[in-house]
C-alpha cells in the first residue's frame, strides 16, 4: 500500500491518526536536526517533520533526501505549532510526523526548477522535459481545467440527445482552405492517405445516415505556418444537426458555453446573451471580424466631413472613392511624443500611408503635427461626430475602405493592451454572422471559400451565384470571446445542384468536383435533411479560461511554434528500408536545410 490519502487532502479532522502517503519531495528545509519536507503530488502539499526521536536509528539518513526523489511515508498526524500554520494550503493547519518511511525513487539533478520555477526557463527545455514541466501546479492546473471543460460539453451534449460518433483519421486529401498532413499507403504504392483538417464531409455524411444529432472531441491536423495560437494538430468539438436554422446552432452553442462557464469559468465574469454583430457591422465598427468588445473606442466614419476639406491629404482619397475613418483614443493626451511616433510608425507598417492624430486641448485648441492644415471648426465637428472630449486623441486613416479598416482595427487592439483598457477576468463573447460567402484572391486571380464550400448562401442569392459572387452573404458564423475566435461554423448546402454551382464559382470543374466530392454529392441524391453545425476549439476555450495567450500551455504534449516536437525530436529522418518498404524517396529542397 502506498498511500492512505493524497498529499493534498490531510486535514485537522485527522489529527493523532497515523497514515500513510506518497509523493514527490518539493523542497526540504533542515533545522539543526529536524528535516521538513514539503512532499507534493497532482492534489497539493504536505509538510512532513523527520526527527530522530521517532525514527529507528536504521532510517535516519534522510540526509541524502533531494528534489524530485519519490518517498513513501508512514507517520502522525498532528496540529501545526502556533505562528506556523499556512493559511494558503489546505493541509496548513496540519503536518505529518514521520515514523517510518522508503525511497521508492530517485532523482538526477534537475534541467530546471520545478519548486522555485523561473519563467525565463527556455521553453524548448522544458518542451524536452515535458514530464517534469507538467509536475508544477500551474501546469496541472491547466490540465485539470482542460478535463473539466471536456467533461462538461460530454455531459451536456449527452443530455441534449447527441451520439458522440468518432470518425476516420485516415481520409481522402480534399481542398479545405489548409495544406493536408499526408500519410503514405505501403499497400498501395505511390497513393496516400491525409490527416483530415475537420470531419467536414463525414459529419455531413453522418446527417445525411439520419443521425440527426452528432458531435465528437476530435484531433484536426492543418500543415499551416507557424502562429502563436495555432499548433499542427489540434482538438476541437465537432457538432453537428439536422433540421435546424442558424439561431437553433447559435442558441444551443450559447446554452453550451453558459453553462461551462457556471460549472468551470473560473469566477470569471462573462456577458449572456452574447452580442451578435454581423460581419459588416464588425469590420465598420471594429477592423475585424473578430472584436474584442471588452472596451469601446469604435471606428468613426469622416469620409463626409473630409469632402472639401482645404487639407489635400483628407480630401483627395475621397475624390478617388476611398474613405477617411478614425479612432478616439480615451485620455490621448498624456501619451508622450515617443508613444504616438510608436503608433504612427506602427500604423506605416501596416500599410497606411500615414496616421493623422489630433489631441484635444480645450474646446478651441488642439495639437498635431499637422496642425497649420487643419481648420479649428473642422476639428470641432471631428469631435462633436465622434464624441471626443478635451483630453482624448483622434486617430485618422485614410485609404481604401477594407485596408483602412483592418489598418485600424489593428491598431485598436494594441492600444487596447498598452492602455490596459479592459478587465483581465472578464470575457466578453459574441457571435459573428452573415460572412460572405466567397472572398477575391489577388494573387491566385481566382474566388476562394470564405469559410469552406458547403457554406449555405441566403436564400435571395439561390437562383443565380454567378452575378456578383462577392456580395453574396451566407449563414456561416463565428463565435468570439476578446479578440480570439473561439469556434467557427455554418448551415451546410443538402442539395447536389446548389453545392455543385457553389463548386463552379470556386473554378472546379465538373471531374474535379466528381473526383474529390462525390461521396458527398452522390449522398445529396438520397435525401438529405437540411443540416447545419459549429466546432469550438477546445484548446482556444481553455486558453481563454486559464488566461494565457500560448497555446501551448493548454496542450499536454505541444509542438514548438515550429512544428517541432522536442521530446520525440520528431519529425524525424526514416530509414532506408521504411522508405524502400513504401516505395519512397526523399529528394532535399535547396531552400531548406
């Protein structure tokens, strides 16, 4: 028997009873004789005392104790001295005085701290040493939290009638907005298999079956560039249903995350219902289409008010059909000159061609760099349309109309961090709706997906696609918690000829769209109910909760921000024979090492 009680759980109630628990040493503090130790597992702390007085003479060379070695320990529960109890543990009142114990374990010298962590630690260290990384509290606590979050969306969905269906990971490559993972057939040489990007078709396929309510925690892998938030495999839930509208998914999906949130937010505050902005309503208020609503400062439109203004730089942009739109930034005149140099700058970066700011002084006065163009009852009506006071900073881009927004709303939210404009424990979630359906690429001259092509398009756009495909809006939609895209999902087309002329615009032909989505097509033919889904990611909804921004953090086993698993050092060379045994051969690209 190793263990009576986890380390955590020992309380007054058991004063003067003797048990027995197991451990990892946290740290060891000797006292002229006496030895504390702190002993941990997943659960917590208990001080544990080693005095000679009650302890055979055998066992009394706890000298050699260190970090990390695993104990077992027999001992007496006993209320702490006065002056010494810790309030912050669970176990503060009580310590274990040790009558017998055993080193099931040791410990080599450590590549880091686990105790006294450093944050400064590298992280591709602790990426190599993943299972001693995990053994700190903050990392288990994660993990736990992740486990929680997972088990409540089981729970709810279950009692909503959903059948958790797991799917195929080894599918067809099939164009879905990322590159494929694929994985060689050494039954079938030269053919491959790929990692699926989401269960897109086979939820769909799963509705078409009469399944009617289907979801899953599910591993998606997209070969992508390296971000900050993204990892190349991931989890997401994915849910889907039959015979529902858009408000059916995002009413269920708000319940959902109500929920959660009551269960295992954390205390964390969050608004219910949440807003719901359509994606033109974002992009003009906002810049994006993923708005942190936590704090205002909303974009202004000055298009009107530049028209004939004397200053050339406003007005010439709107005689070219562009726009002119602004920010107020709250309490903008105590920004130093270095700080707003540092957002002009940082505006150019983004593309604009350069970023006007005014600061308000008093009702008649004010300062720019610009100030000797600018006409006094100009600047007053800036104010008046946009609700700036003395005090504040207007911000002014102009340009075309999608770059100035996004010019902006970038700038928006890194003034929202510097200026600490929002509450760290709040969450602020919406829904975004009414994306359109298809987007312009410059580069490849050619119309791609918005979201992906089995988007539903609103009804008034179903006779002909063709005519305008750029102002087509669709029922796809987004949820979003401060600034972060939390989940993704649409109402599914369920007839063959629709999604076929959705295919056409998109530049497939008639054999590519037979050869690549006819097990979806074919299926149409059999009557498929009207269906329709969203799949939150799991790994953005705890890194929200936790308050991180790595997603790291939230996954036991990450990747580097590369790609690159240092625990494994995978990926990884194969061998001659494994590759000869899938008729492969490795030709090295000259741009790479």
């Amino acid at each position: 028997m190793y263990r009576d009680y986890y380390c955590g759980d020992p309380t007054e109630n058991l004063v003067n009873k003797e048990i027995t628990i197991s451990g990892w040493i946290n740290k060891r503090r000797d006292h002229g004789g006496l030895l504390f130790i702190d002993l941990r597992d997943r659960t917590g702390l208990i001080q544990v005392v080693f005095d000679p007085e009650n302890l055979k003479p055998s066992e009394i060379n706890w000298n050699q104790f260190r970090s990390e070695w695993i104990i077992k320990v027999k001992g007496l529960v006993k209320l702490r001295p006065k002056g010494t109890q810790n309030p912050k543990l669970n176990t503060g009142k009580i310590e274990l005085i040790a009558k017998s114990y055993e080193v099931i374990n040791k410990s080599k010298t450590l590549p880091f701290e686990i105790s006294d962590f450093k944050e400064e630690t590298e992280e591709f260290l602790r990426l190599k040493y993943r299972y001693l990384d995990l053994r700190r509290p903050q990392k288990y606590n994660i993990l736990n939290l992740r486990h929680n979050v997972i088990k409540y969306i089981r729970d709810y969905l279950d009692n909503k009638g959903f059948l958790e269906i797991e799917t195929p990971i080894l599918i067809k490559s099939t164009p879905e907005g990322a590159r494929d993972f694929v994985v060689p057939s050494r039954n079938n040489p030269g053919q491959f298999y790929a990692l699926p990007q989401s269960p897109q078709q086979l939820k769909q396929l799963l509705m078409v079956a009469g399944v009617d309510k289907y979801f899953q925690i599910v591993k998606c892998f997209r070969d992508e560039d390296p971000r900050a938030d993204r990892q190349p495999e991931f989890t997401q839930l994915d849910l889907e249903m039959s015979f529902v509208n858009q408000d059916d998914v995002l009413s269920l999906t708000e319940d959902l995350m109500k929920g959660l949130m009551e269960k295992v937010g954390l205390d964390k505050k969050y608004n219910f219902p949440f807003v719901r902005l359509t994606y033109d309503e974002s992009m003009n208020l906002y810049g994006t289409d993923k708005p942190d609503l936590r704090y205002e400062m909303k974009i202004n439109d000055f298009t009107d008010l530049c028209k004939d203004n004397q200053f050339k730089v406003l007005s010439d942009p709107v005689s070219r059909g562009e726009v002119v739109k602004g920010l107020v930034v709250p309490k903008g005149s105590e920004f130093s000159r270095r700080q707003i140099d540092d957002i002009v700058d940082y505006s150019k970066d983004l593309g604009s061609g350069g970023l006007i700011w005014i600061v308000l002084d008093s009702e008649f006065e004010f300062k720019s760099i610009v100030k000797k163009y600018l006409d006094k009852n100009f600047v007053k009506k800036l104010a008046k349309f946009s609700g700036a006071k003395n005090g504040d900073m207007i911000l002014i881009v102009a340009g075309k109309n999608k770059n100035t927004l996004e010019i902006l709303g970038k700038v928006r939210s890194r003034l929202g961090r510097d200026l600490k404009l929002y509450d760290q424990n709040e969450i602020k979630f919406c829904y975004i709706t009414d994306f359109p359906l298809f987007e312009w690429d410059e580069d490849a001259q050619k119309w791609e997906s918005s979201h992906h092509p089995f988007t539903m398009p609103h009804e008034k756009y179903l006779s002909n696609l063709t005519d305008n495909p750029g102002k087509i809006r669709a029922y796809c939609y987004d949820m979003v918690a401060n600034g972060s895209e939390l989940a993704s999902g649409s109402i599914r087309i369920h007839k063959k000829e629709l999604q076929e002329q959705v295919f056409s615009v998109l530049g497939y032909s008639k054999e590519q769209t037979n050869e690549q989505f006819s097990q979806l097509l074919n299926s149409f033919e059999y009557g498929a109910p009207p269906h329709g889904g969203i799949a939150p990611g799991i790994d953005r909804i705890v890194m929200l909760l936790a308050g991180t921004e790595n997603i790291r953090d939230v996954i036991a086993f990450p990747k580097t921000q590369s790609g690159f698993d240092p625990l494994f050092e995978s990926p990884s060379p194969l061998s001659k024979e494994q590759l000869n045994e899938l008729c492969l051969d490795v030709i090295k690209s000259e741009n790479k090492n």
